[in-house]
C-alpha cells in the first residue's frame, strides 16, 4: 500500500513540476533531434519540434527542423493511391514553406538553403523534373548558395554538394539538345560526380551519397568505377533509417553489373 502511494505521490510530483518548469526550446530541440536522429521517429521529431515553434515562431533552427522532418515523414509515406500521393504533395510542400521560412530569417546559413533545395528538389521528382523547370533551377540555385555560404559543417556541406550532384545526373538523363530549349542545358555529368566525390569526401561514411555515386556513374558506362563505389557499402557503419535499404539496393545493382 505504501509502495502504490509513493507511485501517486512521484506521478503528481512529475506531473506538476513539468508545469511548473516547462521545456525550453533548446530542450525541446535536442528533444527532435534525438527522436529524428536516433530514434527515427520522425512522426514525434515533428510534434517536438511544432512546440518548440510555439515557444519561438522565428526561430530558423526550429524551421528548418520542421522542414526536415515533413520530408522524412513524406519519403516514408506510401504513395499508391491518389490520396495518399495527394498527402504526401503537401507534406513536401510544407517542407518548402518551412525553408522558406527559414531562409527569410536566416539568410547567411547554408542549412536553410539546402532544406529548401531538398524540399523542392523531392516536389520535383514527385511531378516529374522536366514538366517543373522552375523548381529544378531553385534546387541548383539553393544548392550553389549553400555551398557559397560555407557554414554548417561538413555534414551541410557535403549534404549540399550531394543535392546538386544529384540534380545534374537527373537532368542529364535526357540529351543535351532536348533539354537545352527547356532552360536545362547546365546538366554536365563532369560536375556530377565531381559534387558527388567531393560530398564523400567531406562525409565518407555515410552509404546514400555512395550508392547515387554508383548510379550516376553506371549512367555512363563507368561500371568498374561503380562497382568500387558499390562494394564500399556493406563496410560502411548504419547511421540512416535507411540504410538498410541502401545496402539492399547496392546488392541488387551489383549482380545486375558484374558481368559489365
């Protein structure tokens, strides 16, 4: 009996004091990023996250959290019907607006730019890069100011040089005269990979930035050079909610290329 009363009397001890003594925002911050960075637990990132904007609205490391958040909620959303591709649109969408947000406020740090670039970049791939010409330069655009800005640390900046890697293989993947009248035709497999080697080099364990290595250079023909990237995978230490499905898909791509 006195066990079960000292159970209530530390319930309502907790209780009111987390009253008394709410979360700041650097809690509430380290809070997110512990849910989103250790956990994967995107879903309580975002709610972490939206009280902390409650606390401080213009915060832009707030904003660009939330940003980051709606689109690793929406990349983890299925998307087979119209509804669901229509939630997972806004999703992206609000991750846009939350970027924006955050560059506006912000506009001397690379992390806001590169959200914005990523939120944009995924709306981009969801309706198709070439019927969205506009976002596509946005992405560039983003990227390039990321990385001009220089701030953040490796992690910003090779996240940086990976989007826009990423952004000239998916446009080369229609010929140079097709796309040149679409206001396309900066698209250069060259600056590819050199984004995407430099993005390694500045963060060389981290297994996506390998595997869309690999994919652009089997885009042209650079099998041996892909398999090197490829290979590297399974050695490469989990960090990504993800990262399992890298290595699955780093497999498949291997035996499809090893007679090549």
């Amino acid at each position: 009996m006195k066990q079960k009363q000292r159970s209530v009397l530390l319930f309502f001890f907790f209780f009111f004091s987390s009253l008394a003594f709410p979360q700041s925002v650097d809690e509430l911050i380290k809070e997110g990023d512990d849910y989103s960075m250790k956990e994967f637990n995107n879903q309580k990132a975002l709610e972490t996250f939206l009280k902390a904007e409650k606390l401080d609205a213009d915060n832009p490391e707030i904003l660009w959290r939330i940003s980051r958040s709606y689109v690793d909620i929406a990349e983890h959303m299925p998307g087979s019907s119209d509804d669901q591709k229509d939630a997972q649109l806004v999703k992206y969408q609000l991750a846009s607006d939350y970027a924006e947000k955050a560059v506006k406020i912000a506009p001397n740090a690379s992390i806001g730019y590169l959200r914005r670039a990523i939120a944009k970049g995924r709306i981009a791939l969801f309706k198709g890069v070439f019927k969205v010409i506009g976002l596509v330069n946005d992405v560039k655009k983003d990227c390039e100011k990321a990385i001009k800005l220089g701030s953040g640390g490796n992690e910003i900046q090779a996240s940086s040089h990976y989007v826009l890697g990423r952004s000239h293989a998916k446009v080369c993947e229609k010929p140079y005269l097709v796309r040149l009248p679409l206001g396309l035709g900066w698209g250069d497999m060259d600056i590819s990979f050199a984004e995407y080697k430099k993005a390694i080099e500045l963060r060389p364990n981290f297994r996506m930035y390998h595997l869309d290595y690999a994919k652009a250079l089997i885009q042209e023909d650079e099998y041996q050079k892909a398999k090197e990237e490829l290979y590297k995978i399974p050695y490469i230490k989990e960090v990504d909610e993800d990262d399992d499905m890298y290595l699955a898909e780093s497999k498949k791509i291997l035996e499809s290329i090893k007679n090549k």
